[in-house]
C-alpha cells in the first residue's frame, strides 16, 4: 500500500516524519553517535554490503514461520524493541511502545532512564524486559532488581556498551537537565518551529519530562535524567565478579548487552547469562567499533548455541533482520527505527515500524525459497571477502 497521513511504507519515511515533527535538538539527540560518528554510519552501512541470491520457482506457498522465542518468551517474529532512555518524542513514551509491542506479539526492553515507570509499561506489556545499568553499587542494583521483580518483568538485560566519555555524542545537542523557564525559553525558538510536538504534551496535560521515575531510592521522588545519569556515571566500572553478582540475584532471564569481542562472549557464558546482544549501543560507545553486523559472525563461533545471540545497531528494514539471523542472530533489537516511529505517529506509528519489518522478513524468505526463519544459515547471504571483524588474536 502506498504512504499516507496515518502510514509510512519504510523506516526512512518514519524517519523524515519524525525530522518534519520534533525540534531540531530533540531529533538531534536520536541521531547522534560518539566522536566522528564512523559507527554510527557503519552500523548501516554494512548491511548494504551483504546480499542475496533470489531463488525461482520454488514452489514456496505456504505461510511463512517467523515465531520464535527470546529469553523465554514466545515472540511472532525474531524483533524486539530495545531499551532506549527518555522516550520525550511523544507524550505516551514507552507506554505507546509498550501497547505497541503486544499488539504485535513481541517484547521490549524499558530503559532504566525511561520517562515512565516500569509498572506502567510492564502493565501495557508483560513481555517487558527492564534494563540495568551498572550504577550505585551492589545494594542500589540489588534495589533496582527488586522492584523489576516486583513489577512483574520476567527478564533483565544489564547493559554494558556504554563508556562514560564527553566526547561521546557528535552531533547530540545539549540537554537541560529542568525544563524551568530559562530552558524553555532558550528552547522556545526550535519549539515554536514544531508546534505540533509541544500541543500533543499539552493536550496530554503534561510537558516532556526529564525525570528517570525508575530510578527512586526508595519512596524518595524521581532523580532528574541527569542525577540519575551521575549516579551511573559516578560508579566504579564492574568486573565479571560483579556481572557473576548480578546473575546470583536474579533467577530469571538475563541478557548481558554490548558484546563486540568474542572472549567477551564467553565470558559471558561463563557468568550464566541466558542471552547476550552484540551491540554498540547504536554507535553511542567507543567510536570505531566494528558495525554489529561484522562482529556477529566471531561472536557466534565463539559461543555455539550455549546462549542466544541477539543483535541490535542499524537495522532499517526486514531484509537486515534476515541477514541478521542468517549470519547466526536468534532476533534483532530496533532502537532508532521505534523512536522513529512513535515520534512520527505515537503507538500507531510503533507498530507500522514493526508491521514493515514483519513484511520485510516475510518478502525476504519468500525471494529465498526459505519458508522459516529457523532455516537460515550463512550460506543464504552474499557475505563479501574482508566483511567480518576479528580481532587479533596474541600468539
């Protein structure tokens, strides 16, 4: 079908709406990447250089299979939506996406600097997997766990791709850590160019907030973006002890994000993670990381099927989820591509994303003759001489 007021047909068109809807610093901080930007354009990059060989005449009418299962739980396609911080796109945030999500039949993952509480979001979908930072010290994540659980999340990813640096954000605009009058008024100019975004929070009755609601100490009230952002900022760096820690405290499902390096890998394995997501925190980490993409193949050598592998960083289109998987993935997780999305059109916008990435996978195994996602294997992708990232290895 073609585009319309209320439907897009790509990610890149969710992506110019969004543009045409948000203020210039608030699109400016869905862009942005570490340093020179090399990973961010990379992560993209690098699944226009894997392709395929179509196949004819296959005979293929059957109904696609693309369920499968992460972490548990039971997914109606190999994509899940990752944990992204302060969703100020729209005034429903990750509730939308949440709503969204289950509409869909997939999961998500809640920021731990999300704009709206866990409760909330797990009470839209109960796949909802919350995300740890390492922060505060074992008695603060131990009370962070404890309320995951409480709120009824039935898995945890403990995020680990992102290096405190400032440095890191090339191209992010500055961000106030109030929305008090100074702010708005120092902002009022970008805003008043997009007045649709600002009259959507005032007709929801509230403005976008900076607040991190799932980062209280206790009954204490929400830290702002930025307190909470110095606390983890603040913490000493955890060592594999501490990721051992982590898993003895919760006794459910637990994904380690941000695995570029294979050793890492098995590291990973050995401190029983259920599953693991390569990852370069969408190019936010150290610049001239590897695109996930190339890291993929090395990391899955490295850990067999003794964890699921996920992937997330540049995935556009349902032709990316394919190599993806194909290259050795159990799913993929969307960052950019959702916030597009619910920036474009709230909760309807979310689920366009998701809808055009079910059909892109589905089109994709049907140009291949494949009919599930559980038959592909490496040789299904055209993978160029040099494609994939090792690292060197010590003699």
């Amino acid at each position: 079908m073609a585009s319309t007021k209320e439907w897009f047909e790509s990610v890149a068109e969710a992506q110019r709406r969004a543009k045409k809807r948000l203020p210039a610093s608030v699109y400016g901080a869905l862009i942005a990447g570490a340093e020179s930007g090399a990973t961010v354009d990379d992560n993209t990059a690098a699944f226009r250089e894997l392709g395929f060989f179509p196949r004819i005449a296959t005979g293929l009418n059957q109904p696609r299979e693309l369920a499968t299962t992460v972490m548990g739980q039971e997914l109606s396609m190999p994509v899940l939506v990752s944990p992204t911080g302060v969703q100020a796109v729209h005034p429903e945030g990750e509730v939308a996406v949440g709503r969204a999500t289950a509409a869909a039949g997939t999961a998500m993952g809640l920021s731990s600097f999300a704009s709206k509480s866990i409760e909330e979001v797990v009470r839209a979908n109960p796949k909802t997997f919350f995300q740890v930072y390492w922060m505060g010290g074992r008695e603060r994540i131990a009370q962070i766990l404890g309320r995951a659980k409480a709120a009824g999340a039935p898995g945890i990813i403990l995020t680990l791709d992102w290096t405190f640096a400032h440095r890191r954000d090339w191209g992010s605009p500055a961000i106030p850590e109030h929305l008090d009058l100074r702010a708005m008024a120092k902002l009022s100019p970008e805003v008043l160019r997009r007045p649709r975004w600002l009259a959507e929070f005032v007709k929801s009755g509230s403005l976008p907030d900076l607040t991190a609601p799932n980062m209280t100490h206790g009954e204490g009230p929400a830290p702002t973006f930025f307190g909470a952002y110095g606390e983890w900022m603040m913490t000493e760096k955890p060592s594999w002890d501490d990721i051992a820690w982590v898993r003895e405290q919760w006794d459910g499902p637990f994904l380690i994000k941000g695995v570029t390096h294979p050793e890492d890998a098995r590291r990973a394995v050995d401190a029983g993670a259920s599953a693991i997501s390569v990852s370069n925190h969408g190019g936010n980490n150290l610049d001239g990381t590897p695109a996930t993409i190339r890291a993929l193949p090395a990391v899955v050598e490295a850990v067999g099927d003794e964890i699921e592998v996920l992937l997330d960083g540049g995935v556009r289109r349902g032709s990316d989820v394919v190599k993806a998987l194909a290259l050795g993935a159990k799913a993929v997780m969307l960052g950019r591509a959702t916030l597009w999305g619910l920036a474009a059109n709230g909760e309807t916008g979310v689920n366009n994303v998701l809808e055009i990435m079910r059909a892109g996978i589905d089109e994709t195994l049907v140009g291949l003759g494949i009919v599930s996602i559980h038959d592909l294997t490496p040789e299904a992708v055209v993978v160029p001489d040099g494609f994939v990232r090792r690292p060197k290895v010590a003699v």
